[in-house]
C-alpha cells in the first residue's frame, strides 16, 4: 500500500471509532469525567463531528488528535493504537491488529 493511501486508510480508521465507537474504546480523564453530563454529551458530539483538519493540525493526515474549545474549556482529543488479538505490533493501518483508545481530557490534564 502507497504511503498515500496508507495514511487515508488510518484517517478513515480514526474516524469511524471517533464516529462511532467501532474498532475502540474510549477513555475520559478525571478532569473530563468531572465535567457536567450535558457538558460530556455536547463535547463528545463536537469531538464525533470535528472535521476541520488541517496541514497545522493534522500533519500527517491521519484524524489521530485535535483540540477545540467547548465554553471556558479547551478540550484535547487523541487516540493512541494498542496492540490487539495478541499480536506483537499494532499497525494502525490494519483494525485487525490494532485497538484504537480514544482520549477526550481537558487541555491541562495533557
């Protein structure tokens, strides 16, 4: 596979369990979790939603972190690849052997 289209496999990859859950797991730090519940639910739909990457943002084009600003609070999301199904390495480019860990915290806690 291209480099090219490797690097848009795993921006799709991250999109989908940012969308969706599928294909991860998502992790919330203290400082997030202590947040409100509807402030949770509208932060993680603008985290779902985010699109506007960018050559700044996003340097290599694979959707794997941002940060936005939800109110008073600066808001940072990544997602981290973890070995999955017992293999040694994960390829992020390859869901069968990666888990995907989607963090939302706050931008203090990073």
């Amino acid at each position: 596979m291209a480099e090219a289209e490797r690097r848009a496999e795993i921006a799709r990859l991250n999109d989908v369990v940012r969308f969706s859950g599928k294909g991860g797991r998502l992790f919330m730090t203290s400082g997030f979790d202590a947040l409100s519940a509807i402030e949770k639910l509208l932060i993680l739909t603008e985290v779902r939603c985010f699109d506007a990457f960018t050559p700044d943002n996003d340097p290599h084009g694979e959707h794997d972190c941002a940060a936005l600003t939800f109110g008073e609070h600066r808001i940072i999301w990544k997602i981290d690849y973890l070995p999955a199904n017992g293999f040694e390495e994960a390829d992020p480019a390859d869901p069968e052997t990666v888990l995907r860990v989607l963090t939302v915290m706050l931008a203090e806690e990073y």
